[in-house]
C-alpha cells in the first residue's frame, strides 16, 4: 500500500463486480473508500476485506432509483469523513428485450437507473467535489457505440451516460473538477443474470464470449488510473476498442457481425 492519504472516494454499486473490485484497488492505493450500493450485507464483506488489509471502508447503503437516498448518502459521507474527492457512479443494470417489446416500465426502469441515478449521483457529490476539485467517474459501455440488439434500452441509457459525460466536461470547466467517462467491453459481471424487475437468477447463463470477458480486477486497475489521470473518455479492453473503431469507419461490417452474435432470451 501506498502512503495512506486522507481522500475519499464513494463507489455506488460497489457490492460485487467492477465497483467491488475499484473498492479494493481505490484502497489499495491508500485511499479512503465509502460503499454504496442496495445490498448492505454484501458491502459489509467488501469493507471487512478492505479493513482487514488495513484499509479504511465506510457503509452506507444507498438506492440509485430513489432521489432521496442519494442526498441522504452524500450527506452521511460528510457527516463521517467531512470530505469527498472521487465519485464514482458505477450502479447500473441491464434491461432485456426487442425494441419491439420492450415496455414502457420496462424503459422507465432502464433509464431510471442507468441514466437518472447516475446524474442525480453527481448532482450530490457536486458541491463537495467542488471544494476538493475532485474527480467524477462515470460508468459507461462500449454499447453507447454500437448497434445492441435485445439490449436497446441498455445501450441507449449508456449512450445518454456518454452524453451527461461530455456535458459535464464543458459544464466544469474552471472549477477544477473533471469528468472521467469510462466505456469498458465485456468484464466479468452479474448482469445478464438480473432480469427486468431486478430478480437475481445465478443459474442463468451469460452469452458473451468468454475468451473476451476481462476480469474485474483488470478492468478495475484501468479504469482508476484513467480516473486518476483525469481523463475524458476512456473506452477498453481491445475488443472493446476494435469494435468502436469498426462501428465508426465500417458500420456495416459491424452490423453483420453483431446481427450473428448471440442474443439475451426475450
């Protein structure tokens, strides 16, 4: 571990998957890291492990669908650690199904969560990033780039995510804050096995290609550095990469590929 520092940094969705895993590298670094996320009991493990490291975790619960949830976290943070300098908005879900069948609790859901709570996240960590010039870490997908078939309401959210980012990055100019916005390809997660109303099914089957999914702790280390370095957008891993690049200068291509790509179950 690094030289302790007194920073600190809130992880929404920071229970399992790629929050869990900047959890432990944030405090690997020696930072100070606060756990948000609907699953107390889960971050009750992951401030154990920091704690046990010899790191120092704060658990506060938090429910990214629920405004009043996100102030009440924000608020908590200062009344314990009476600072923020990170804030990372890494909650999120994924909705399933053709835009033909999708509906429109279905959208609400989708965009209530990936989009909404991740902006109203950033609304409440705002006043206080200003004061330390903080840093802004928004969790974005490669799918903000890319056709998404059966996961349209997804792939759209996280292009709205790109978008909230790019504002931000005008809207802060001169405050000394900045917004990292990070796009990451297939990284090891739960999320194809939560269904549309947010039900957990560990025996569901996760189509993406396995030979391509990253660990979280890889993506975790990257994506930190480009939050640290205070860069703007950062897409990885390199498929993640190739198929950006292939989406902008040969759509069609692009499309021909994903239309013979597996499919989530409608």
């Amino acid at each position: 571990m690094t030289k302790a520092k007194e920073e600190v940094i809130w992880i929404t969705g920071a229970s399992s998957g790629i929050g869990k895993s900047m959890a432990f590298e944030w405090s690997r670094l020696g930072y100070k890291v606060v756990l948000s996320s609907r699953r107390k009991e889960l971050l009750d493990k992951v401030a154990d492990t920091i704690r046990d490291s010899g790191g120092q975790a704060l658990v506060i619960p938090c429910d990214i669908m629920e405004e009043t949830s996100i102030e009440n976290g924000v608020q908590q943070i200062i009344k314990e650690w009476g600072r923020l300098d990170v804030a990372i908005a890494n909650a999120g879900f994924g909705v399933f199904g053709s835009i033909e069948n999708l509906t429109a609790k279905d959208w609400n859901r989708q965009l209530q969560g990936n989009v909404t709570g991740l902006a109203l996240t950033v609304k409440y960590a705002l006043p206080h990033l200003k004061k330390s010039k903080g840093r802004i870490g928004l969790v974005g997908s490669v799918s903000a780039y890319l056709p998404n078939p059966n996961v349209g309401a997804y792939g759209a959210s996280k292009a709205a995510v790109n978008s909230i980012g790019q504002t931000l990055q005008v809207e802060l100019m001169g405050t000394g804050v900045t917004c990292t916005t990070v796009h990451p390809g297939f990284v090891v997660s739960e999320i194809a096995r939560i269904d549309n109303d947010g039900v957990w099914h560990p025996e569901q089957q996760d189509l993406r290609p396995s030979s391509l999914m990253w660990p979280t702790d890889k993506a975790a280390k990257v994506m930190v550095q480009a939050i640290l370095k205070r860069k703007r957008n950062y897409i990885f891993t390199d498929h993640g990469k190739l198929a950006v690049w292939l989406q902008r200068w040969f759509p069609g291509v692009m499309r021909s590929i994903i239309s013979k790509g597996p499919k989530p179950d409608l």
